[in-house]
C-alpha cells in the first residue's frame, strides 16, 4: 500500500527507451522486504534494475498469512 513507482532513468527515458525489471524477495511477517534478499530475475536494463532495486526496500507489504498466523513469502514483482 502506498508505494511509489521507482525513477525512471533520465537517460532511458531521453532515448525513448522502454523496459522491464523482474525482481524476487522475501517479505517478513510484518510487511517488510528482508535486507538481503532482493534480487533481480530479469531485466531489459542495467539502469532499470538499479532504480528498481533502489525503489524496493522501502516499500511495505500486507503481510502472508497460513493458518491464521503471518508469514514469510517469497514475491516475484514485476516493474514495466
């Protein structure tokens, strides 16, 4: 809730360039992306995946849950 999307590189954008990112993480019990475990599945970019990279840890996630209780869970987000 309430993320901003990452910056588009200036560079990419002058050149008329579009892309995407695939990114995989982990996001704790209490909503946060773990530190650490953020990585980058594919991308049609360098710069793309370094603005998507930067833009994940602070975002914030309704937390998983089984069983009536939180939990960790993998999430692959795709940024287009």
């Amino acid at each position: 809730p309430g993320a901003k999307a990452p910056p588009y590189p200036e560079m990419l954008r002058s050149a008329g360039l579009s892309g995407t990112v695939m990114l995989e993480f982990v996001v704790d019990t209490v909503g946060r992306v773990e530190a650490g475990s953020v990585h980058v599945v594919g991308s049609d970019h360098e710069l793309f995946a370094r603005a998507a990279l930067g833009a994940v840890p602070g975002y914030r996630f309704l937390p998983a849950q089984a069983g009536g209780h939180r939990v960790r869970q993998l999430v692959r987000l795709p940024f287009r």
